[in-house]
C-alpha cells in the first residue's frame, strides 16, 4: 500500500513538471514571436528579403562637402524685380521705335509735333508716348534724370549738347542714343529728324556735354 502510495506521488509530479515545462516553452515562444516583430510586419507590408536589399559600399556613395568658395570682396548687387528689368528692355525697344518712326520729319524751331518738330520737341513727345513725362526744353530736360558720362551712354538715353559756334558750355541741342554709336534727333542742320553717327560727325562728339538716364536702370550685376 505505502509502495502504491510513492508511485501516484512521483506520477503526478511528473505530470506537473511536464507541464509546467510545456506551459514555459510556450510562453518563450509567443514572447520570442512578439518581440520580433519588425516594422514591416507592424504596418501590414511585406519585409523585403535580404537578396532584395543592397546598400552600396562606401566608395560610390555620394557624400555631401559643405563648399566654402564664395569670394569675400565682391559685392552682389541687384535692383528690383526681373519683371521690371523686361519692362525696361521693353521700353528702350519702344522708345528706340517710336523716334525711328519719325525719320524725316520735318525741323522746325518750335515745334512740338507731331508733324514738325525741334530738337527738345521731339524728345519729349517720343518719352511720352512711351509713358515717360519731361520737360519741354533742351536746358531743362538736361536736369532730369541721372547723370550719364559719354562713355557709359546705352540705347535710350538723352544726349546733350553745345552747340554754338563758339563753346559756352550750355545746352542748346539734345537727341537719343541709339547704340553703337549712333544717335536720333531733330536737326536744324539737317533740316528733318535724322540718325547721325559720332565718328561720321565728330562735330557732335566734340559738343557732347553728358548724358541723361531717364529709363530707370534695374539691371542685375556684380561689382566690386
């Protein structure tokens, strides 16, 4: 009796111990299969496979060097809006047009156009019809806008001159610069609206006084 007794004992501890192996064997398994979970099996997607992958060495992969090769004495300047450095463009061409369209038209002193015109007549009603107002004499459209040397003239300037016989050094004429030299105004000489050149006419280069700007200069550059 006391043998059958130690025999269930030990049967059922046996039974215990294996099952409580089991139960732990289990719970690793499931704590192992939690833990490795990987992002992609969180978000639903399919973890690409290893062959799939590849991650280039490090000889061809592009590396970024902040670059610090800017010079330090140069000044970057630039005005206004590129929109409005096209309208200048626009303008220029419009002015350059709108005086060519009055090529022999009659000089007459006085005049004011647009079927006659003297010198400062016709530069004021050519800047006009291009939206630009100025004065109605020579003398006084000479004191608008910005000052312009003979060398740094550009298509659309004023141009004036002194042009008596013996130089005094004030304004008696005024045209517009063209560009490479040449240059539109109502001559008297001439008798019409006329295109002169500076080395055709050196009389003109000789009398020229300096230069007006009144198209309003946004170009971009870089100066020092």
């Amino acid at each position: 009796m006391k043998n059958k007794k130690i025999f269930n004992i030990t049967i059922l501890s046996s039974i215990l111990f294996f099952s409580a192996c089991s139960n732990t064997q289990e719970g690793l398994k499931k704590e192992t299969t939690i833990k490795s979970l990987s992002v992609y099996n969180i978000m639903g997607i399919s973890e690409p496979s290893i062959a799939n992958s590849f991650t280039p060495p490090i000889s061809t992969r592009q590396v970024y060097v902040p670059q610090n090769n800017f010079v330090q004495d140069i000044e970057y300047i630039s005005y206004g809006h590129p929109t409005t450095m096209v309208n200048n463009y626009r303008t220029i061409a419009n002015v350059e047009s709108r005086a060519k369209s009055f090529l022999g038209t009659p000089y007459v002193w006085g005049a004011t156009g647009p079927n006659k015109f003297d010198c400062s007549g016709f530069t004021q009603w050519v800047f006009r019809d291009v939206g630009i107002n100025i004065p109605r004499v020579s003398r006084d459209q000479a004191r608008v806008g910005q000052f312009i040397s003979f060398n740094n003239l550009q298509r659309g300037d004023m141009m004036f001159f002194d042009t008596h016989k013996r130089r005094t050094g004030k304004v008696t004429h005024v045209g517009i610069y063209l560009g490479n030299g040449n240059f539109i105004h109502a001559s008297s000489a001439g008798k019409k609206v006329v295109i002169y050149n500076f080395n055709q006419k050196t009389f003109y280069k000789k009398r020229f006084l300096w230069g007006r700007r009144v198209i309003k200069n946004t170009f971009h550059y870089a100066s020092n």
